[in-house]
C-alpha cells in the first residue's frame, strides 16, 4: 500500500490552463501592451470570436479583469479599457502610496546580494536613461519595487499590491514616453535604493512617498499640458 510519503515524491502531473486562464492572460496582454485602443468599446460576442472560445469562460476572464480595473463596463453589453486619465491617475497612485508606503515602512532586513545585483543594473542604465533611453529602467521597475515589497513581511498587503500593478503597467508604458520625467525617476530609485542598502525603514518609507509622489504629479502635469 502506497504512503503518503511515497506519494508527496511522485511528480504530480501539471494542469493546462482552463479556457478561462487563458482568455485572461491573452486580453490581459492585449491591455497590457495597448492592442486593444482604450476608446474602443467591445461585446463579449466579438471577444468570444477573436478568441475562438464559448462566452462562459469568457465572463470569467472579463469578472477577473473587471476586478483588477483594466476593463469597465460600456454601454448595456459592452466592454471598454479605461483611459489614462486624472481621475485613473490619482486612485491607482492614491492606493499605490498607501500600499507601497506601509510595506517600504517594514521592508527590512532586504538581501545585500540582491541589492549589490540591482545597484549594478542601476548604474549600467543610468548612461542610457540620462540620453533619453528608459526602456530597460522601466522594464525592471516591479522587480526593483519588490525589492522592499517582498521583504515587507505581510503576504496580505503584498497580494494588494500585486492586484493594482495592471494599471501601473499601462501608466509606466506612457510615463516611460516623457523623457524629463523618466531622469527624475531614476533619480528617486536611486534615493530608495540608498535607504534600502542603509537598512533604514523610516527613510526608505519616506524616499518611496517622495517617488509615488513625484510620479503622481508629474503626470498629472503631462496631462494637463495635452489637454491645454
């Protein structure tokens, strides 16, 4: 008779995505990366076509993307992206200042081998952001805001944030547009990346408020400015 032991050693077979696991991570992609126009309003009829699948895993897809705020309702059966807007603005970094703040606030210790790691990347990109180049900074963006999130103690709050980083990922694809404010982000990285490798919670809370901040404002300002 087989133990349970023996069976915790057997290789347990991996589960294929269901249909709506993979509706999700395909229109997540679409949003992510600005497929889908956010001006455009779709029915679940035409994302169920352009998906090849029936309309109940697509509900389910669309339930889970409504909930994380990347799709709204529009109109009696449709569907559209939010726009980047003040409004969007100010409640994803309103949430995004109170989370990320309270985790920077119990962020330690933080691996010094990790923030060796980044401290290189940091230095290898700073030539390339000062001469208008950001991609590669903004790629690791999460990955370097994890550095004090993942060490912040609080599984909870870490989930929190990780719900609200769709709508991060479409601002930073625009913010990453504005040279002047891509310099001034770097800059604060390298502020909270000091704080982080002096161990100093109350400093590496308040360099995170003064860059969440920073970003708020500066695309706030880009926004009027296009409006004008």
């Amino acid at each position: 008779m087989t133990n349970l032991g023996e069976l915790a050693r057997e290789e347990l077979p991996v589960r294929s995505p269901s249909l709506a696991e993979q509706a999700y991570a395909t229109l997540k992609r679409w949003i992510l990366s600005g497929q889908l126009d956010a001006e455009t309003v779709m029915s679940e009829n035409d994302l169920a076509r352009r998906l090849s699948i029936s309309r109940s895993p697509l509900r389910e897809a669309i339930r889970k993307l409504q909930d994380e705020g990347l799709l709204a309702a529009s109109g009696p059966k449709g569907f559209g992206i939010p726009p980047i807007s003040l409004d969007l603005i100010d409640q994803v970094y309103g949430v995004r200042l109170a989370l990320e703040s309270e985790a920077a606030a119990h962020a330690t210790p933080i691996p010094q081998d990790e923030l060796a790691k980044m401290r290189q990347f940091m230095e290898e990109v700073r030539p390339e952001v000062m001469a208008g180049d950001a991609q590669r900074f903004t790629d690791v963006d999460f990955e370097f805001h994890d550095l004090f999130v993942r060490n912040c103690g609080n599984p909870l709050l870490i989930s929190y944030i990780e719900r609200l980083r769709g709508n991060i990922q479409r601002i930073l694809v625009y913010s990453g547009q504005l040279e002047e404010h891509s310099v001034r982000s770097f800059e604060e990285h390298m502020d909270i990346l000091e704080a982080m490798e002096a161990q100093d919670p109350a400093r590496i809370e308040k360099t995170v408020r003064q860059h969440i901040t920073g970003v708020r404002d500066r695309l706030h300002d880009s926004l009027l400015g296009t409006a004008e």
